[in-house]
C-alpha cells in the first residue's frame, strides 16, 4: 500500500511555491460563486473560517 503524503504546510510550498495558486481577485471571484450557489439553493453561510493557507472551512 502507498504511503500517503500529507497535504501540510511543506507539501503546499513545495508545489505551490511562496505566492499560492491564486492571487486576492481570483479568491474574491470564488468566494462571490460560492456565496452565489448558496444563495440559489436557500443555503444560509453564517460564518467562514480560513483554515491554514489552502483551505476554507463553511458553517
């Protein structure tokens, strides 16, 4: 069985490098869809929590 890696602070920085994967217009465009989505479906967001640096959690 593979071992699995670990998708932590290290492995986001070596593949991802120092800048991330989007900058602050991209994450504004996919925060504005997500708000969107819920909005359509009757889903209530009543917080969210940024979560290390490539992870959001929603309540």
């Amino acid at each position: 069985m593979a071992q699995k890696t670990p998708f932590d602070n290290t492995y986001y920085k070596r593949f991802y490098g120092k800048v991330g994967v989007h900058n602050a217009e991209k994450i504004a465009h996919l925060a504005q869809g997500i708000h969107s989505l819920c909005a359509w479906w009757g889903l209530p967001i009543r917080s969210g929590i940024a979560k290390n640096s490539h992870r959001t959690l929603f309540k």
